[in-house]
C-alpha cells in the first residue's frame, strides 16, 4: 500500500521567445550558433532540472532558425507552395514544400526527400552548431547544386502534424513543445489530406510535380533522400515507376529504412543496382565500397558516427561529383568497387550469402551481389577450366581487372599501384575513393 505524502506540484507553462538574442545567442561571422556570453560554446539544452522547460526553450531556438531559414531560402530563389493545391496556409490545414522558381525552365532537377522528424530545408541542427548554419541545413546543398544548373523540389516529410493554435503543420516534436506532454493527435483534425504519412506525401507530392516535371518538358531527375523518404519513394515508383524511368537520371539513399523486400518492381530492382548508391554510417573513409546489399543499390560508408551529418558532409565531394559522373556515363556510373582483402576473402566463402557470380548477360567488369549460389556443376566446371587455362574467374581477378580506368588521373594512380605491387583493401586518403587501392598487407 502506498499513499501520497505531497500532492502534485502543477507548474505554469513557461514561453521563450523566438529571438536569439533574448535567447542568449547569434550567429556568428563563421555562420555558426553561438551563445553571447560564451561565443566559444553552441547551444546548450540541458539549462534547467525541469525537462519541460528545456523543450519549450529549444523550440523557440528552432523557430528562429526556421525563420533564418525561410529568408535564406528565397535568397537563393525558392518559394514555399501549400498542399493541397489552393490551401490558404492561415487557416486550412497545408503542408509547405520549396519549389525553386526557375523549375519549368531548368533542364536537371534535384528532388528532395527528407526524414520524417525534421523541419523544412534542415539536416541537422548539430552541424549548424559546427560548420554553420548554410552547413547543417539544405542551403549548402542548393548552392553547390546550383552551380551545376539544377532546379529544386524540396518536400516535407518531417512536418506532418497541422496545428490550428499556430496555423501551420510542424514536426512531432514542435507540436510536443507548443502543447502539454503526451499530446493526443488527432487524426482528423491535426493531419493534411493526403498527407499523414510519409508514403502519400511523397505519392500526393510527385502527382502535383509529375506535369512539370515529366510531362511535355521532360526534365533529368535526381532524387536525393534520406531516412523513411527513400523509403516513400520506393513505394511510390514500385507503381508509377513505368512513367517516371525515362526521367529519372540517379537515386541516392542516405541511411534508408527501405529493404530489398520493399522493392517490388523488376524494372525499379535493375535501376537501383545500375543507377542506385546507397550511404550510410560507417567508420571507413567516405566513398569507400561496402559489400552490403540489404538496398539493392551499391552501399557506401562516410566516416560519419550520425545519420543525420551525412549529407551536409559527404554532398559536394561525394555525391554531387557521382550525380556528375552519372550524367556523363549513365550506363557506366556503377562500375565494380573494390572492398577491403578480408572482404574478398570472404565473399569466396560465400559469407553472409553473398556470392560473387556474375550474371551472365552482364558485364563482368560491373558486377552486382547475387543471391543465387555459385556451385553447380557447370559453373564449377568452367571455373577449373579457367584455372587450368593460366586465367582467372570473376572474383578472383586482378586489380586491373577490377578498378575502372575511364579517368586518366584514376588510370594513372592504378598503374602506378599495380607496378608497386599494391593490392585492393579499404580506400586510402590519397583520393582513391572510388578505386580501394592501398598497400598491400605484408605477408606472414
């Protein structure tokens, strides 16, 4: 038995305003958030013993960098439109998306598709605290792509609650802090048509877009996502990929909750393994090929220990340099990527189920991850003809055999390795991302 010695303590809500100088803070010459009496030192959340009190507080700092956000966004020539078309966003339940303004006039356009809990336009609040705000957000993302003339769809996966107190949909956890703890939702009330959940956003979003951007004048597309947005996308284009597969260019994943299961369609399962890259945390350097397949598309590590740096931090010298390839040589912008010794050595014993059995009607030198087992008695047949023959068998090559020697400055370094007797394993930080060249292990 137990009884109630003091009666609950109900406090009084506690409001912060949305100013950072109120607030304790300003950005800084380098772009960053920094506090006014400790310019040295980023946000603090932890500034009270009263949880409560600190989620109030961290909203009203994420109110002022949406509104930084919103300002920077139309300087760099995007503009917020509602769904569903016609919404008044005073008092109708709407979701805002960016659409850049140039879009119906831009040859390539890069689709965005976020994570499920963050504001418009945001990465990661954590990089604004490092390398600045234009960093940790989308606008480093849209700068850099703009010079290579891309136009923008931006959607909204993260803001997916309509508040009719505040008059504009917010991420759960705004919608937690501008309410009491444990908020209810209410399905009805508190959601968009068509727009509840991550899936038919993507689906009500890509139908608006799918006039302008497949209809008469047929765009490249590039689709750049991350988290439950990827997997939207995949729902989606299992059915609708018939009509977009002229248009799109390249699809990159970041972190995806996708799996192979999910992908229904052949056609969308051949485009992801031949125009799909997939990146994810990893501790080897950025670029570096991992033998992991539960995408589809082929897996790269970024040296990142959070999902959400990945982007603001692999974007230019990673995956904007690939979707560059990709428009240079769709059909060859996923050649072979070698992994580290131990993984080869690995794959030879079928570890994990992989096999490196290519199929036959595709090009040895652009090899994919197969499901099937490399033992019938042809196969094995034709593997000790090889051998006897003084060849090699797939999987089993040489590093001249492996590395993609399109690029002279890549054909050179390769040479150049083959000649010190160097063997593949994990990328070195001599700029061989995409080749795994490194010295080979000394021998026992």
């Amino acid at each position: 038995m137990f009884r109630r010695i003091k009666p609950i303590e109900h406090r009084e809500e506690v409001d912060f305003p949305a100013d950072f100088k109120k607030l304790g803070y300003f950005i800084n010459s380098q772009d960053q958030i920094r506090q006014i009496e400790k310019p040295s030192e980023g946000f603090e959340y932890y500034v009270h013993r009263v949880e409560r009190v600190n989620e109030k507080r961290r909203e009203a700092m994420d109110e002022c960098i949406r509104r930084v956000l919103d300002a920077r966004f139309v300087e760099e020539g995007l503009t917020k439109h509602f769904l569903p078309p016609g919404s008044d966003p005073a008092s109708d339940p709407c979701v805002p998306i960016l659409i850049s303004n140039d879009l119906d006039d831009v040859e390539k356009v890069l689709v965005v598709i976020g994570n499920t809990y963050d504001d418009l336009g945001v990465w990661s609040v954590r990089e604004m605290e490092g390398l600045g705000v234009n960093h940790g957000s989308m606008i480093s993302t849209i700068q850099t792509a703009k010079k290579e003339k891309f136009g923008f769809a931006i959607l909204n996966c993260g803001q997916n609650v309509y508040s009719p107190e505040m008059g504009r949909a917010v991420t759960y956890r705004s919608w937690k802090a501008a309410t009491k703890p444990s908020p209810h939702i209410d399905e009805v009330k508190n959601r968009v048509p068509g727009h509840e959940n991550v899936q038919k956003h993507v689906n009500s979003v890509l139908e608006e877009l799918k006039g302008r951007l497949i209809g008469k004048k047929k765009k490249k597309i590039y689709f750049l996502t991350y988290g439950w947005g990827c997997w939207g996308l995949v729902k989606y284009m299992n059915v609708n990929f018939a009509e977009w597969k002229s248009s799109i260019e390249a699809i990159i994943a970041v972190e995806s909750t996708h799996t192979a299961a999910d992908v229904i369609s052949s056609d969308l399962r051949h485009f992801l393994t031949t125009r799909g890259r997939a990146y994810i945390v990893h501790s080897d350097p950025p670029g570096t090929f991992i033998p992991d397949k539960r995408f589809i598309c082929q897996t790269f590590s970024t040296a990142q220990i959070y999902s959400e740096t990945i982007i603001p931090n692999a974007w230019k010298d990673v995956m904007l340099p690939w979707f560059k390839r990709v428009e240079e040589d769709p059909e060859g912008c996923n050649p072979v990527m070698l992994v580290d010794w131990e993984s080869v050595e690995r794959l030879k014993e079928e570890w994990g189920g992989y096999s490196a059995k290519p199929k036959d009607t595709i090009d040895p030198n652009k090899w994919a991850f197969d499901d099937e087992e490399y033992s019938d008695e042809n196969n094995d047949h034709d593997r000790e003809q090889k051998l006897k023959e003084g060849g090699t068998v797939f999987g089993e090559e040489g590093l001249e055999d492996m590395v993609d020697l399109r690029d002279a400055e890549q054909a050179a370094k390769a040479n150049r390795a083959l000649q010190e007797n160097e063997r593949p394993r994990t990328v070195t930080g001599d700029g061989l991302k995409e080749m795994g060249v490194g010295k080979a292990a000394p021998s026992a």
